[in-house]
C-alpha cells in the first residue's frame, strides 16, 4: 500500500478519517492525497473546470480559503514525516473522489461517515454509502473518531464463492499492513440455510487455494446476514469488519439493495469494502 485518498471536509469525521489514514502511512511508508470538494456556485465551478486562465476574484477567494484551512491540518503533530498531498475538485463529491482515485492511482479510500438512517438511508443515502457503491478502489468508512487504530481481530464476511477470491485476497494483504489477525465468516440464515458440512466443505475448497495464512474460518447462525456480521464482529470484539459488494445502481438497487452500504451506514465500527 503506497498512496491513500482521503477526502475532507475539515469536519470532525473527516479528521478522524484522516488520523487512522496517517497511521496506516507510517506502517506502509505510503503518501496521502487529501481531497477537498470545493462546492462553488455552478457559474464560478463550470469557469474553474473550463481551466479558464483567469480565474474570478470570487474562486480565487475560495481557494485561499480552502489553502488556508489545508495548512492548518497539515501542522497537526500526527502528521509529521508523512507526505500529504493536497488536492482539490471541483465535482460533486462522488465524481470528485472516483476521479481523484483513479488519477492518482490510490490503492484505498479512507473517509468519515455519520452514516444514515430511516428516510435518508432510502432516498438520500450518504457520501460513503454512494462512494461504497461506485468506487472500484477498496474504501475504508471511519466513524468514530480513532486516536489509535489499532485493529488485532479484523473480520471479513463472505460466501465463499469464487467470485471473492480477489477480495479475500485483497482482504489479507490489508490484515496484513495492519498487523491483524483475518477472521473469515459465513453467516448462516434461515433463508438460505446450510448444513455446517456443506458450508465447511465449501470454505476449505476456497481457502485452500489462496496465498492466505494466519486466518480462521467461522459459521455464524443469525437472523439476517447484515444482523449476523455485526452481531459476529461484536462477539470477538473485533477492530473493524470487512465485505465485498456488486455496487448495484438504479432501480436494481432500490430493490435489492446492497448488504455493503447497509452494513456501513450501521456499524459502528471501520469498514473496509471490496468492488467484485
């Protein structure tokens, strides 16, 4: 893991974001873009994005802005030794963060989230949950605020389908950048129940051919898969949890919806997302 994308606000949950990005680049010796979505008024955004090569005095005044509050973050002491790049569009976040992922080649998005709920979950959704769905980078979602992150138990939910095999890989390297243990689970539900042979036989023809180690292999009974992956990760107390998602859109996702944002607009705990 060389370069990190962590998009700000300059809000509480962005700075928390931002500490865990930072200790992650000391352990990696990696660089850190932070992202700031300048929202301008629609005629000042579409002149800066022309590359117009006079600017108005009213964008030059957000920028110095914006400037002014990038150097207050980067004098923070947890900071120190680790290179920062500042960098700034002027999209919507959405496109804001996709397009500064893939220009600069991150390898992980991490960000700040309050997360969502009833009416807002439904219709609106959050930035994180958005970014989750579109982002083909893995995205880790920050919620609380996390002087020290520190993870030893790292859970990561899958079916064992062969389709997740870039991810349980994926997975393990990032464990492993971490110094945390992988906990592999299957969450096991009336729906769609499974024998503990049938599910056993399955997990060791997958595992068995992947370049993982220091991992162990759980089946979880619970009422839904979301309620069983937190439930799991709340019994081992684990530091964070990981899943992969389909990154469904449109009507597709009203109707389905999708277990990976559910699971981050309602964990409290940092969770890591994989695109298949």
């Amino acid at each position: 893991m060389k370069s990190i994308l962590v998009p700000t606000d300059f809000s509480e949950q962005a700075e928390s974001a931002l500490k865990v990005a930072a200790q992650i680049a000391k352990k990696n010796d990696a660089q850190i873009y932070l992202l700031h979505i300048l929202e301008l008024p629609m005629h000042l955004s579409d002149l800066m994005s022309s590359g117009a090569p006079a600017p108005a005095p009213e964008a030059i005044f957000f920028m110095k802005q914006t400037h002014k509050k990038f150097e207050e973050v980067l004098e923070q002491d947890y900071l120190k030794d680790i290179e920062v790049i500042e960098t700034v569009s002027f999209e919507d976040v959405l496109n804001g963060v996709i397009d500064s992922s893939k220009k600069n080649n991150v390898d992980i998005i991490i960000m700040g989230s309050h997360g969502s709920s009833g009416f807002e979950e439904l219709f609106i959704g959050s930035n994180a949950e958005k970014i989750v769905r579109t982002s083909k980078k893995p995205t880790l979602v920050i919620k609380e605020d996390c002087e020290i992150f520190e993870v030893n138990d790292f859970v990561y939910a899958t079916n064992f389908d062969d389709e997740d095999k870039p991810s349980l890989i994926a997975a393990d390297e990032f464990a492993k950048s971490i110094g945390a243990k992988l906990h592999l689970v299957w969450i096991n539900t009336a729906n769609g129940f499974k024998t503990t042979y049938e599910t056993e036989s399955k997990m060791n023809d997958l595992i068995s051919g992947l370049p993982i180690d220091n991992y162990t292999l759980n089946i979880y009974n619970d009422i839904t898969v979301e309620k069983g992956i937190l439930n799991f990760a709340e019994s081992i107390n684990a530091g964070m949890i990981g899943i992969s998602t389909h990154g469904r859109k449109g009507i597709s996702h009203f109707i389905n919806g999708s277990l990976g944002e559910d699971v981050v607009n309602h964990a409290k705990r940092p969770v890591l997302t994989f695109k298949i």
